[in-house]
C-alpha cells in the first residue's frame, strides 16, 4: 500500500462464483478509469481467461446498457491452473505483455487470495471488490449480489406461503450460501420464516417439529422453514418433520435461480460506489486492498485483513426468527 506514479493502463476481471451486480461493479470501473484518461481491458473467464489471454478491449460504449443486468459480461470461471505456480506466471507473463499497471478483481474471498497472490509474488498492484451472493467476506457490511439474491429468495418463498396457507402445509426451502448462513437468516427474517437452520448454530429437528406442533395448536396454518445449503438437505428435513409429526410437508430448493436477475437497486448502488473506489484507488496507486461498506461507509483494508478475518453471523438475528414465530 502506498501512493506510487498513477497507472496509465490497467484490467478488470469477474472471478469465481457470479453474482447479480458484477456487470454494475465493471461498469463503474471502466467509465472511472476512462474519466481519469486511464485505458482499460477486461479478461474473460476470470484468472484462466488472464492465463489464456483472453482479452476484451473495454470502451465506455461497451459497458453501456449492462448496469441493469444480471451474471457478467465478462464471463466467469474458476481456475485450478491459477493455483499453480505456472499458471499464475502464465498470467503475469500477459498482464506484461499488454502493459498492464494494475489488475482490479471482482469475486469472492477465493478470488480475492488469488489476487493478493498476484500482489505478493509479482508486485502487480490489485485491489479487490466483494462480489457474492453469499455476503461471507470480512470488512464490509455487504458484497454485490447478496441483496438481490435476498430479494430473488423472498419473492418465490412469498408465492410458496400462499400455498402453504392454502394446503395447510409445512414447507422446507433450501437456500444457498455455501457453508454459511447469512442468505438464510435474511430470507428467513422478511418472509416470516418459523423457523431457520444454518450451518453456524447447531440445532435440534426434534425442537423444530416441537414448535411446529404448538404453532398448530395456536391455529398457525402454513410453515415455512429456510434452511441454509450447509446446514442439512432440504429432503431430508423434509422427510423428517412429516415422519415426527404427521403434517403434511413439502421441500423447495431454490438453487441457482439465487444467482441472476436484475441487481437490486442498493446492489446497483453499492456496485458502483465500490467499482468507482476501486478504480481511483488503483490508479492513484494503491495496492492489495478490497474496498467495502461499513456502516454506510466506503472503506479500503488490505487482503491480508480481510482474508485473516472471519465474518460472523449475528446470533440476535437468527433468534429474532424465533420470537417473530411466536
Ligand atoms: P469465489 O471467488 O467465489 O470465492 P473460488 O473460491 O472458486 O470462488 O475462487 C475463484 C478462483 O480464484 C479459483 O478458481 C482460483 O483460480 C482462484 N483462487 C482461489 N484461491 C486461491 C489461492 N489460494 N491461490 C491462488 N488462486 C486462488
């Protein structure tokens, strides 16, 4: 980190899982860089489209009309080559060859060690931006996507509810997040979910199907239970609460269609707060730092910090889910 000459030429990736908002957070650091007279090119595919050279030339035309897009323009990939000491010299070797000064990364926490490996075994000045819908990266309050994907969820567990009610049913929904909880407690809290099981706090199905049975003895008609991927399989808590209590369940996985849509508007905000910071901190010549929002603020932190750090879930939020059951 430091103040260095400014960059005069530097590239833009989206890597490892997508989210909606990436297109939002590429366009805000394509037109910030073309403000500053800086030029800029993307590669496809993340870190192997860095290794096979897949580059795109980016104007401000090109990243027009994609702010409300869902998924990446510039496509996304994982990449087990960039994990090898060859192929990351692979891609040096290119971010050399086509003059590049500084490399921004939009991803999740693997991007993001990929990028500070770029910084620390070849000098090349990154920064960071959070981009997932799993909202699990440390030193900002959310990373693009995790809003829409929040909102994607709850739409389809409000149509769910109505046939629950109607049916008088217990129904499961899984929801992503890896293994955390943070999409589920979420979701859980704003379509009035009785209850919430998360990878992070064990829990009991034996208490569950408890409060099931005295939520219908206070005449409860319909339940909705969300369930984080890392916490159980949606089929099997299914299959367990219909076995210990008799009531009729179903189970839901929502899956991938947490992933794409329209980006929120905060998500669109949010993006191009943080694509904006980033680009003008590169080229001011800063380096190996994820930019984030805490409190409502931008914020800049090194990837050490961020990657050395674990964000936690909030205990009081998931028990909220419980009293708002009651
Ligand atoms: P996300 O960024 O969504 O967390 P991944 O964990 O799959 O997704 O990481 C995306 C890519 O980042 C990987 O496919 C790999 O190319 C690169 N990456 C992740 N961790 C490392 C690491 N420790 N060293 C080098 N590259 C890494």
């Amino acid at each position: 980190m430091g103040i260095a000459p400014e960059l005069k030429k530097i590239a833009v990736i989206t890597s490892g899982g997508d989210a909606p908002g990436m297109n939002a957070v590429v366009r805000a650091v394509v037109r910030t860089a073309l403000a500053r007279g800086a030029e800029i090119i993307g590669f496809e595919h993340g870190f192997r489209g860095l290794i096979g050279d897949e580059f795109v030339e980016l104007s401000s035309k090109s990243v027009g009309g994609i702010l409300s897009q869902g998924g990446t323009l510039l496509h996304t990939a994982r990449s087990p080559e960039f994990r090898s000491a060859e192929g990351r010299n692979q891609a040096h070797d290119n971010l050399v060859e086509h003059g590049i000064e500084g490399l921004v990364v939009i991803g999740g926490d693997g991007s993001l060690s990929g990028a500070k490996r770029l910084s620390d075994e070849f000098r090349v000045p990154v920064m960071g931006i959070p981009g997932s819908i799993d909202n699990d990266i440390s030193g900002t309050d959310f990373s693009v996507g995790f809003d829409t994907a929040v909102n994607t969820a709850v739409e389809a567990i409000d149509k769910i509810r109505d046939t629950a009610y109607s049916h008088e049913r217990v129904f499961v929904i899984e929801v992503m997040g890896r293994n955390n909880g943070f999409i589920a407690v979420d979701v859980a809290l704003a379509c009035g979910a009785e209850a919430c099981l998360i990878p992070e706090i064990p829990y009991r199905l034996e208490e569950v199907c408890e409060n099931l049975r005295n939520m219908r003895k206070r005449g409860k008609r319909s339940s909705i239970i969300v369930v984080a991927e890392g916490a159980a399989r949606a089929a099997d808590v299914q299959e367990y609460i219909a076995k210990h209590t008799g009531f009729e369940a179903r189970y839901t996985v929502l899956g991938h269609m947490q992933r794409g849509g329209r980006p929120s508007s905060f998500d669109r905000v949010l993006a191009l707060r943080l694509g904006a910071m980033a680009s003008e901190r590169l080229l001011s010549g800063f380096s190996g730092e994820m930019v984030g929002v805490l409190g409502g603020n931008l914020v800049a932190h090194p990837l050490s910090y961020v990657l050395g750090t674990e964000r936690t879930i909030d205990p009081d939020k998931l028990h909220l889910v419980d009293v708002m059951a009651q």
